[in-house]
C-alpha cells in the first residue's frame, strides 16, 4: 500500500502512526527527543532553584504572583492536554473529522493560554519585576518563557498540521505527524504542571 | 526525482543536498579534519610560545585567544566530528541497514555543526576570537570585552544543535534498523560504543545548551544569571557546563574504545575477548559517567562530603575501563597478529591510555587535587586521555576504515612513519608536563620566569610537538599520494570479520543488495568459516526504497548562522542586526515549514535496474 493513500475502515490498521518504519523511527526518535528535552528543561528548573530568591533589584516573587490568573492558565492548558487526548483516540478509530474538531479546541486553548502569558508578563514589568531586575527575574522569564517559547511553536506546527491536512483523510504518512504533535503537547503540559508548583505555588508560601 | 538520482554526480550541487550516510560521514571527516589542523597550528603557536622563558612569541589576550580557540575547536570541531564521520560512514553497514533512520535529519545535523564551526571562526577576521578558555567560566566570560565570547556562544550553540539531532539519529538507527538476526548483543563494538555516546550526547548537550543561553542572555541582554552584584550566581555556570563537559569526555572516548576494539580484534584474526564485558564496561561508563561532574570543581568548595562522593565515584570509573584494557591485551594474547598501522595505533593506545587513566585516578583523590588543579599536571593527564586515547583510536580508525570510505587503501609505508613521528612526538610533548605541573607551571600562563628549572622541560615538550607536526604532515601527504597513485582495493581488503566488509568496492548507493541474515557475532567471519561466499541474505532482490535528497538542511542552517551573526552584533550593529535575527530566524522557520508541508515519500530504485544477484566483497 502506498503511504499516501487514504486509509479506509477496511484496511485501517492498529497503530496508524506505527505501522510503517518511517512511522517507528518517528515515534522513538520523538520520545528521545523529549527525553532530551527533559534535561533542557530540568536544567533551567535547577537554575531557577537555585536563583528564586535573589531578587536583586525587583519585587519579591511572593508580592507580585497571582495566583488566580496562573490557575486559570493552568486549567486551559490541563484541558487542552485532554482534548489532544481525545484528538488521538479518534486517530486511532479513524474518525478523521473528530480528531480534526478536537484538534481545533487544542490550538484555541494553546492560544487562550498564550494570551494569558503575555498579559501576566506585561503586568509583571510594570511591577518592576524584569529580565534585568535581577538574578530572579532572569530565571523566571527565561524558565516561563522557554515554556511558553514551546507552546507557541506547538500552536504554529499544529497550524500547519491542520491547513496542510484539510481536506485529506489519515494517511499512513500524515498519522505520525498527528500523533507526534500529541506527544509534544502532552510534554508540554507536564512542564507546565512542575513550573506552576514550583515557580508559582512555592513562590507564593516558600 | 529518481531520474536526478539515476544520474548520481559527484557534483557540488550533489553535496550540498545529500542524504546519503555515506557522504555525510566524508563530509565530517573532511570539515573535521580541516578543523583538527587549525586546532593543532593552534597548539604549534602555545608550544612555540612556551619553549623558553620569559618569550615574547604570543603573549597576553592573543595567546588567551589561542588557547581557547585550540582548546574549543580540538572539542567541538574536531574531535565530535570525526567520530560522527565514521559513525556515519560506518554504523548503518554493521548493523545491516541501508540508510540511517532519519537521512534529512543527518543532512541537518552536518549543515548546523559545519556553519557554526564556520561562525565561531570567522571569530578571528571579526574583532578577536574567544579568550576566557574552552570553559568559559563566569564571570570571566560574561565580562569579556569584545565580541569573541558572542560568537563563542552562539557558534557552538548551532553546532551542538547539529550534534544533538546526530545523536538521536543514531540511537533511532541504532535500536530500529538492525538487520534480521542482528541482535543487541550480536552487535559489533563499535556500534555499540556509538549507541552509548548517542545516549550521552542525547541527556548531555540540552544542559549545554541552556547553558549557552544563559551566558548569551546575560551578554546581549543584560540578564543576571551570572553576575553576584545582582543576586546571580557564577558557580552555576560551573555546574552546567561540567554535567555536560563530563559526559562529553565519555562522548569522545567511547567511540574511540569502538575502534580499537574492532582493529585488534580484526588484526588478531580473533574474536574480541569478554565481548559481553566489554559491552556492560560501555554502559557501565556511560551511567557513571554523569555522576562525576563535581570532580572538576574540587576546590570551588563543596564540601569534603560532596567532594568525597564525587571523588569515589570517579574511581569507580577505572573499574569498567580496566575490564576494557585486560579485554584488548587478552584479544591480542595468542593472535596471528598483522601489525598493519591501524594495528599499530591500536597497540600503542593501550599503554598511552593506561597511563592518562592513572593520572585520572590521582586527580580523582579529592585532597591531593588542591595540589594538581589548574597545573600541567592536568593538561598532561587530559592531553593524555583526548590526544593518546581518542586522537591514536582516530587515526586507527581512519587507516582501518579508509578503503570503506574511499575505495583505496592508504599507504602502509607512509602509515608506520606517521605513526612513530606523532607518537613519539606526543610523548614527548606531554610527559614533560606531568612533571611541569608537580613542579608548580600553572595552566594557561602564556610565559614563566628564568631560574624556575621550567625551561628544559618546556623546551623537550615543544620538540615533541614538532614531531607530532611531522606525524600529521605525513597524514596529509598520505591521503594525497593514495588519491593520486592509489589503486581500488576490494570490498575486503583486512580479512574482516563484520557486515561493513560485506559490500563490494565502491559500497553501492544503497549498501546492501539485500539485507543480511545474521548469524551470529562476527557476521561475516561466521559466513567465512561455513565456507560461503558471501552473507546469507534475509529477502530476495526486491525493489529498495530511497530517501530524496533536499537542500532545505543547508538553507536552514544557513539561515541560522545569519541570526548567530544578528544576535552576535545585537548591542553594536544596531537595525542591521535586527535584521539579521529576523531575517535569519524567518528563513530557519521558512524551511522547516517547507519541511512539514511538502510530502515527501522517497523513490523507489526498481528491481529491474539492480544486479541479478549479491555479489559480496569479492572475500
């Protein structure tokens, strides 16, 4: 079968996105790679701890956190982890149009989550609290920024994933590329869930 | 696209579009290689520099630059590559596998290694090249005047980029595309040497990396991780670049304990003794050796329990490397031994290596490194381990493996003088220096006074590298003279016991006609000894699928060599460099788009235009 073709109910196989080598090679390589990323991110996480309270000369973490706006953050991101997940499980049973619906709802609350981010930071600055007001600011926007850096290229891969896809069914060449996208958001979130406990919730009573 | 294929030019256009693991792996070898020489006119300066007291040959910031750039370039662009040149030109045939797991991937990664090792040079034209050493500790690094620690930074930012996609290319490779039969632990040494470091490389360089974007943002945008008047911290600096700079020794000698292991064993016409301990040694080297990091910052103050922790672990470590070292002397022990001069380097790496590793554990005593630290003891032991271990295993390799890669044999005449020229040369530049540093010669000085007794010692050692010039003069003149006068060998030209020995002369584009059955460790010496021609093949002569070639990896990269030079200029160039960070970054995420968007299937090489039947390697 070529892996171009659009893949019918009869000959839908198992695992779609594994089902061909270059759909393996893709699904380890991916799970490495955020493997790798781990250590990038666990890097940043061990700077941060060891900077959180060098504040230098900028407002303390505790005074300028809010944590009702973060929590809403968190429950858009955590929800959108979950509408990925319901993405993959149509995958599986190749109801394209579903998949492609939830996809949809993924990228609105990535970008719902974005949107917060940028307002939070610009409410930040004029707090005084910088990239340059100290050692702690540093460390909070390169952390937070590093994540949202990801979640903003997540938005603009599944863009790309959604548009160049419209209109064609699951084929056994374009099921990894969606099924890796899940991958990488579920990565994401993960991160999101250590950077809210230990950026947010320990900033505002450590 | 296969009509283009068809008509396989060894053109320029050919080069910087392909894919093909074979290419990419001359590609490392010839930009590494041209690295390794700037690398070492580097090191030919400092000695000539040293060789009496009190010289005025290269004295203050330009010998700084000297120094970091020697030591930088030796690391990252000479040392990383060569050993993904011949993880590239041989992995993917012993394991049995056509291509590699991700050929675009592999294109990518040599694009982004070679523009970064371009950028961080054009360091020398631009103002002055790095100067606070190849570790670059805060805040030396963050308060360097010029812009030589920009291009430091974002130079090997892109670079590692390239090696970290290499190395999880690799692992793909490595654990997916194995031949049928080919099992872990029928796998040849190198190989699997190759899959340890793709793992090191894989958990090692991330922290590299945000450690480059820490110092980065602290230079270009005033950030504070680093800087102890606004609540930074510059040991931790220390901390990350060590958590990757100690696994990165592992990442380099691991692949050169590959290579030695399979030239003894070739050249003993035996196999290679306690295999199964040689492979638990690699894994067990691998895992410890990121618990040992702290070993470089003794005397930054710890504490005698962290000390004392780092200190034991590091010992440790000679356990595993022992098991190797018995593991090859017994490999020789009663073989019919050809002392071919792959063979040679081979034998003369086990003592040389032997003795970096004592120094290694003398180092290791936590207590007596208040007294070597930052001497020349520690350049004698490090110089020891990277140049008598990695660069002997190296030049091993290349003799060994160079009718693979080029079809002709290089000549052994030539071959026994550069190797007694360069390693009596290295012994002699580097046994001086252990004494050097006893006697008290700090590192990195660029002079020392008269009436210290350092003189003679200095001077025997730049006579030593005089000859370990020679050595590499005569490397050089050896690759010409084969490439002139050298005749085809066959496809088995050593009596080789694995796959890569199974092809003929040149390997076709496609390595294996049909993949191997694999029998057995040793896959082809076990075919040899049941008296068959060639390797038993695992499927019938079918069509071969191919990837396509793309010159999207070398527009990418070239795209973010662009940006490294924006973000380089940022506090000086004013709009211009903003430009360049736009426009540079825009053409990485242009391509990558391109990437996603355009499908891309590969071709398929018909049965019809492929040979009746496998004719081996003519054994």
């Amino acid at each position: 079968m070529n892996v171009g073709e659009r893949l019918t109910d009869q000959n839908f196989p198992e695992s779609p996105e594994k089902a061909t080598l270059e759909g393996k090679n893709k699904f380890l390589g991916f799970w490495l790679f955020l493997g790798g990323e781990t250590v990038l991110f666990a890097t940043l996480f061990g700077t941060y701890l060891g900077l959180r309270n060098s504040f230098g000369k900028g407002p303390e973490a505790s005074e300028i956190f809010q944590l009702p706006m973060v929590f809403a953050a968190t429950i858009i991101l955590l929800t959108s982890s979950l509408t990925s997940v319901y993405a993959v499980l149509a995958l599986k049973e190749n109801r394209v149009k579903a998949m492609r619906g939830w996809l949809f709802v993924t990228l609105l609350l990535g970008l719902s989550f974005l949107g917060l981010e940028i307002y939070e930071f610009i409410h930040y600055v004029h707090e005084g609290h910088t990239f340059t007001s100290g050692a702690f600011g540093s460390a909070f926007y390169t952390l937070v920024g590093f994540h949202g850096g990801h979640v903003l290229f997540g938005c603009l891969w599944l863009s790309t994933l959604l548009i160049r896809n419209s209109g064609r069914g699951l084929t056994l060449y374009n099921s990894p590329k969606y099924y890796l996208f899940a991958l990488y958001w579920h990565f994401v979130d993960v991160v999101w869930v250590f950077i809210f406990t230990v950026v947010y919730l320990l900033g505002k009573v450590g | 696209m296969s009509n283009a294929h068809a008509a396989n030019k060894s053109s320029l256009w050919d080069w910087l579009t392909t894919v093909d693991h074979k290419k990419i792996g001359i590609l490392y070898l010839i930009s590494g290689g041209f690295f390794f020489l700037i690398g070492g006119l580097e090191a030919l300066l400092i000695r000539i520099q040293l060789m009496k007291p009190e010289n005025t040959f290269l004295t203050g910031d330009l010998y700084n630059q000297v120094l970091t750039m020697h030591g930088t370039t030796m690391i990252f662009l000479a040392a990383m590559p060569i050993i993904f040149a011949f993880m590239n030109a041989v992995v993917p045939l012993q394991i049995g596998a056509r291509d590699v797991a991700f050929p675009f991937l592999n294109s990518l990664g040599f694009w982004l290694f070679f523009f970064g090792g371009v950028l961080l040079n054009l360091s020398w034209f631009l103002g002055g090249a790095p100067d606070a050493g190849w570790t670059a500790y805060a805040p030396l690094s963050t308060t360097s005047s010029g812009s030589g620690l920009d291009f430091y930074v974002l130079g090997l930012q892109i670079a590692g980029a390239g090696t970290l996609i290499g190395g999880i290319n690799f692992l793909v490779t490595i654990i997916n595309m194995r031949a049928p039969g080919m099992t872990f632990m029928r796998m040849p040494l190198f190989t699997w040497t190759a899959f340890i470091t793709s793992g090191l490389i894989l958990f090692a360089f991330p922290a590299l990396t945000i450690g480059f974007f820490l110092l980065m943002f602290d230079r270009v945008f005033e950030a504070n991780f680093f800087d102890a008047s606004m609540g930074g911290n510059p040991i931790i600096w220390e901390h990350i670049f060590w958590i990757f700079g100690h696994p990165e020794v592992y990442i380099l000698i691991l692949p050169a304990f590959g290579i030695i292991s399979e030239v003894v064993s070739t050249f003993s016409k035996k196999r290679l003794f306690g295999y199964s301990a040689m492979v638990f040694a690699t894994v067990l080297i691998g895992f410890l050796g990121f618990m040992v990091w702290a070993h470089h910052m003794f005397t930054v103050g710890l504490g005698p329990v962290a000390n004392s922790i780092f200190a034991v672990a590091t010992m440790a470590i000679a356990i595993p490397t022992g098991v190797k070292i018995f593991n090859w002397v017994f490999t020789l022990w009663g073989g019919q031994i050809r002392f071919t001069t792959a063979n040679l380097f081979a034998v003369g790496f086990i003592p040389t290596f032997v003795m970096g590793g004592v120094t290694g554990v003398m180092l290791a005593a936590a207590p007596a490194d208040y007294q070597y630290h930052d001497s020349y003891f520690v350049v004698a032991h490090f110089h020891y381990v990277i140049v008598g271990g990695l660069v002997l295993g190296l030049f091993a390799g290349l003799y060994y493996w160079y009718p693979r890669m080029f079809g002709k044999m290089l000549n052994e005449t030539i071959g026994k003088w550069n190797f007694w020229t360069f390693f009596i040369g290295f012994h002699l530049t580097f046994f001086p220096q252990h004494f050097l540093g006893l006697m008290g010669m700090p590192r990195r000085y660029f002079t020392y006074p008269e009436g210290f007794g350092l003189g003679s010692m200095n001077f025997i050692s730049t006579i030593g590298a005089f000859f370990m010039t020679i050595g590499t003069i005569l490397f050089v003149y050896n690759i010409i003279i084969t490439h002139a006068k050298g005749k085809m060998v066959s496809g088995d030209p050593w009596d080789g016991r694995t796959l890569e020995w199974a092809i003929p002369n040149p390997t076709p584009h496609y390595n294996f006609l049909q993949t191997p059955l694999v029998r057995g460790l040793d896959a082809l010496w076990i075919e040899k000894m049941a008296g068959n021609k060639k390797m038993t093949p695992a499927e019938p002569v079918g069509d071969i699928h191919m990837p396509n070639n793309s010159i999207l990896p070398f527009i990418m990269s070239l795209g973010f060599f662009i940006a490294g030079f924006g973000f380089i200029y940022f506090n000086k160039g004013g709009a211009l460099a903003l430009v360049a960070i736009i426009v540079g970054l825009g053409i990485g995420l242009v391509c990558m788009f391109l990437r996603s968007w355009i499908d891309d299937h590969g071709y398929h090489i018909h049965k019809k235009d492929l040979p009746k039947e496998d004719k081996g390697a003519d054994l």
